[in-house]
C-alpha cells in the first residue's frame, strides 16, 4: 500500500494539534488492515488472483471508525485467500512468516494481521473472524485478539465469507490497547449499513481494572481432555485457571453436549454461505476477467477456475454440493438444527458460569506445510468455531511461551452476547 494514506492521516492530525483540537483516542496510532476490507486509496484483493487488481470503491466502517479514531493505515495485511484457511498460506500472493520463528504459519486466516502486530510493525491491527480467524492467529502470534458478538461491529464493506458468522475484530499486543480498539469500533452506535448491526453502548475501559473477585469461571472438563490438545497449551490454560482462582473467582465444572457437532456444522454452513457469497465473482462485475471467451458462460466459468485458488474452489464446490436438492435436506437442515442445539448449549452454560476459559489454539504454531491435509487444518479449529456458530464473543489472550515447544500459547474466554466488555476484564486478569 502506497505511504500517502497514512502520510496524509498524519499530516491532518498534525493540523488538529496545531490548531488546538484535542486528539481523538488513537491519534497517530498505526494501523494494518486486513486485505477484505475497503479502504478508498487501496486494492482490496482478498489475496486472491480474482481480486488481484480491485480498487477499493469506498472505506468499510470498522476501517473509517478506526481511521476517525485518529489511527494511520500503514497497510492492508495478507490474508488466506477469501478469508478460507487457518495458517495464510492460502493467500495467492505472499507468505506471511510468524515473527517467533520464521519458519512456522502465523495462523490464519487474519495472519498478516497477527504478524504485524506481533513483530511490532502496528500497535493495532483488523481482522475478520468467521470460525477462528482472529483468536487463532492471536494465539499463534502470541498477541491479544478479539471477536466482538456478532453484530456488535459493522460488516459493511468487509468482503463476506459466511454472513451469519463473519465478525470484525481488533488485535492488539495488550488488553487495554483491544479495549481502546473496541471503543473505536462500536463507539458511535450501530451501522444503518449493515442490518445486523447492533448498538453496543458501553466503555470497554470503564471496568477493565475490576479484577474478578466472586465472578463465575467455567471450565468445560471435555475441552481440557480433547484429542490434539497439546501438553503445553494445557498446562497454560489450567494454570490460568488457577490464578483467577487465586484472585478470587470461582470456578465451576460446566458441559457443553452438542459440541461434538460444531466442526461437522461449521464446515457444511460456512461452505453454503460462502458458495452463494462468492457467486458474485462471475468474470463479469467484479475481478479478473478470463480474455477471449467465445461466450459469457466460458467466460465465467474460465474466469473462476484462473481466478480461484485452491481451497477456495473446494469450499464452494462443497457449498454447491450441499445446498443441491437431496443434499440439501440431510447436510444443511442437520446443521442448522445442530446450530440451535450448540447455541442453546452455550446459553444454559452461561447459567451457573459468567465466561468460560478454554484453549484458543491445540497447539502452537505449525510449520510451512506440515498441516498439507485439509481436513487436518479444519479439525484444528475445535476451540474457535462454536463461538461462531454460537454467534457470542471470544478472546484469545497470551500466556507467554510454551513449556516444550518454546513458541507463544493463549487462552481463550468466551462470554454471552454482549457481554464482550466483561470479557476484556478477564483477559485483563490473565494477560
Ligand atoms: N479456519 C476456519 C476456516 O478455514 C476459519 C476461517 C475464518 O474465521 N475466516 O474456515
């Protein structure tokens, strides 16, 4: 991205400065902003060859909240392609290393915003999160990140991927700088852009430093035993456990039955919801255009198969696959009714425990190709994905380095909707 945004957002908050205005709460605070979401001046590419040439038309409201925060956008940040991927080696265009070892994936798919944030390019950075894209990059970054409720921040001009899922979100390396972020987001009230949007009215500072003394912790006994769950990442999580204990929280045993369901649902709702999103990416009204075509069904057909990598075509040949007559009823219904049970779940847990505290990520971060099998990378997103399908807010929240692989481990707690300010006082507790 060319410096001028950022040179220009500077300069006029050096004008405000000299003329006396006081500073908005971010004023001259660098900014990466993952590459799905519009900015007026830059290519929104989605690291994808089909969008490798699109200029942004207008700026998407998490982005303008940011910038009218008074932050400086320094970049538009890699991405796996379409936001499909949990280690940004998806993107078609870059390879976005984890700055604690230059050899492993960043996660994903918001990983160029994890990255950047954590190698101290940005002190803020957004990311988008339709099943874990921003907790897992967090967790494997070693930085704080956050998705909000659904709804609790503007989806307007973001690139969509799943709509019932997708949330923007911040990263930031501190708790208090996501709650500054967050503050940004959802500060003026809801968006009459985006009809899920919801007003959210609180101050994400104003109780940060409240400790969690007589609060409720719930710990889900099948999620600290699960298959792939990593020594290390366990230990850190118990131990976090442990110490909002000590500083006075309770913790309490609680079950979430139908989780078992969650990776089947998410991978059966977000393939439909993202093969009738990126229908629109016809050769035709948006992106690479295939020259030549004798007729507009080649040229739409050979468009998408140049324009689309990979695992983009295997979501949406999954998603036209299951949304066909037959399939249909036995895939999709089953996953929506799995979609209730799982919320309905999460809404009788929050009953007796106020959030829960369970692992971000299995383990830490994986090397360049060593997650090669598809349905291996989709299994790794057991502890992000229910929040999603849920539609709730989770954080993932560092806790130093692992004990056997020396790389960054987080936990995550996750808490009823709306309840995200709550959220931010326990990651302040464990941070
Ligand atoms: N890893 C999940 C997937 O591949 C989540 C992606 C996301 O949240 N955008 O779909």
């Amino acid at each position: 991205m060319a410096p001028e945004l950022a040179l220009a957002a500077a300069a006029r908050i050096d004008a405000d400065r000299a003329a006396g205005k006081p500073l908005p709460a971010l004023a001259g605070v660098p900014l990466a902003v993952k590459d799905n979401m519009m900015l007026t001046g830059t290519r929104t590419t989605c690291a994808s060859r089909m969008l490798e040439n699109y200029e942004s038309v207008y700026t998407a409201t998490c982005v303008q909240r940011m910038l009218d925060a008074g932050c400086l956008p320094v970049g538009k940040a890699n991405m796996d392609e379409f936001a499909f991927g949990s280690s940004t080696e998806s993107s078609a265009f870059h390879r976005t290393n984890n700055p604690w070892d230059l050899e492993r994936v960043p996660g994903g798919s918001s990983g160029g915003s994890a990255a950047a944030v954590a190698a101290g390019e940005v002190t803020l950075a957004l990311g988008s999160d339709t099943g874990g894209s921003i907790r897992q990059p967090a967790a494997l970054c070693g930085v704080v990140g956050m998705k909000p409720t659904y709804g609790a921040v503007s989806r307007y001009g973001v690139v969509a991927f799943g709509s019932s899922l997708d949330q923007v979100g911040p990263f930031g390396r501190s708790v208090a700088d996501v709650a500054l972020a967050m503050n940004a987001l959802t500060g003026p009230g809801r968006d009459p852009r985006d009809s899920t949007s919801q007003d959210c009215p609180v101050d994400f500072l104003e109780h940060l430093e409240d400790g969690v003394a007589g609060r409720r912790v719930g710990i889900v006994p099948a999620l600290m035993d699960a298959e792939g769950l990593t020594p290390e990442v366990r230990a850190a999580v118990t131990a976090a456990a442990k110490s909002l204990e000590a500083q006075g929280a309770e913790l309490v045993e609680v079950e979430l039955p139908n989780l078992d369901a969650a990776i089947a649902a998410y991978y059966v709702l977000g393939p439909c919801e993202a093969f009738s999103n990126l229908a629109r990416f016809d050769g035709v009204r948006y992106g690479y255009q295939e020259p030549g075509c004798a007729s507009l069904a080649e040229q739409s057909s050979l468009s998408r198969a140049h324009g689309f990598g990979a695992e983009a075509k295997r979501r949406q040949m999954l998603g036209a696959w299951l949304l066909s007559s037959g399939v249909y009823e036995k895939y999709y219904l089953a996953a929506q009714k799995a979609r209730t049970l799982i919320t309905r779940d999460y809404a009788a847990a929050y009953e007796k425990a106020d959030v829960i505290l369970m692992p971000a990520s299995p383990r830490t971060a994986f090397k360049f190709g060593e997650m090669s099998d598809p349905t291996q990378m989709y299994l790794a997103d057991l502890y992000t994905i229910s929040i999603n399908i849920a539609g709730n807010g989770g954080v993932s929240v560092p806790l130093g380095l692992g004990a056997d692989s020396g790389l960054p481990v987080s936990a995550q707690l996750v808490g009823p909707a709306f309840k995200d300010r709550d959220l931010l006082t326990f990651a302040r507790a464990v941070e």
